[in-house]
C-alpha cells in the first residue's frame, strides 16, 4: 500500500521547488544578458560603427578573431582592424545587434544578429550569430574571437550563388 505524503510535505516540497526555479529563472535572467557586459557593448559599438581602428582597439596585442564562416583567422590589432575595414568595404550598413549574452569565467558567450547588405548583391541579410569572447585576466580587453554564422544563409538571403566570392581588393 502507498501512503500519501501528508498535507505540510506536500507544502514544504511545493515551496523548495518554487524557490529552486526562482533561484534558476534569477540565474538565467543574468546570464541572459539584461545588462550585456561592458565589452559587449563596446564590441557591438566598434562593428556598428565606422572607424575599424575601434574594433582592433579592443583586442589584447596578441589578440586572435576568427570568423568561422568564411574560415580565416587574424592575429593582433592590426590584421583586426584590417579585417573590419574589409567588411566594411564589402558590406554596407554591416551591424550586429546582441539579443543575450552569458558569462562563464573569462568566457562570454554572445547571441546575436549579424546583418547588413553585401555590395551588389539584390538584397540585405540578416542571419544569427554566436560570438565566442575570451578576455583577457582583467576583463579589460578580448584575446580571442570566434564568430559562428552560416555563410550559406547570408548567401542565400542575399540572393546570391552558393559559389559566390567576394571581389579582391
């Protein structure tokens, strides 16, 4: 035979229960980004933005992007910098928007859309992207970069061929 739990511990379970997913939905609401870190807002400024020098500025000497997608990797300010002036020469309006980030350590975890509309190509795109940040030991500045997007999707959306490249400078 079952016995039923009495009245007072069906209670005290129902209340330990509501307090773990306050504590949970709490955790979440922080980690969801309410308030995106410092970096992050400076990071989504200096893509947003038109001075390429903003975004390298933001990176450790040795700092490292890579962008997934289009499977290139650069290294320290300079190539950084380098690199946003050559998105922002192939791209008009390049912008990302942050929708969440999460904070684990040195590591934040950014969800957001990368968006803009590539030169020649019939129409604008805007497709999600995880950004992965490592900081340096202060916070104070990122020492790598890795943006995940589908190119195939801003391809696609853009209204160009699967084969398409970019022009040579």
């Amino acid at each position: 035979m079952t016995s039923r739990p009495s009245r007072a511990k069906t209670i005290m379970i129902a209340a330990a229960a509501l307090n773990a997913a306050a504590a949970t939905a709490a955790h979440a609401a922080k980690d969801a980004g309410l308030r995106p870190p410092r970096i992050v807002v400076e990071w989504a400024r200096a893509w947003n933005g038109t001075d390429p020098r903003a975004l390298g500025a933001l990176f450790t000497a040795d700092g490292t992007y890579i962008d997934e997608a289009v499977g290139v990797t650069f290294h320290g300010r300079q190539e950084i910098t380098g690199w946003k002036a050559r998105a922002d020469s192939l791209i008009d309006d390049v912008h990302v928007t942050v929708r969440s980030t999460r904070s684990d350590g040195d590591r934040i975890t950014v969800e957001a859309v990368y968006a803009g509309h590539l030169k020649g190509a019939p129409e604008p795109f805007a497709v999600p992207m995880t950004t992965l940040l490592d900081l340096d030991r202060n916070h104070r500045r990122i020492a790598s970069d890795q943006d995940h997007y589908s190119l195939a999707t801003v391809l696609a959306q853009s209204g160009l061929p699967a084969d398409w490249t970019p022009p040579t400078p």
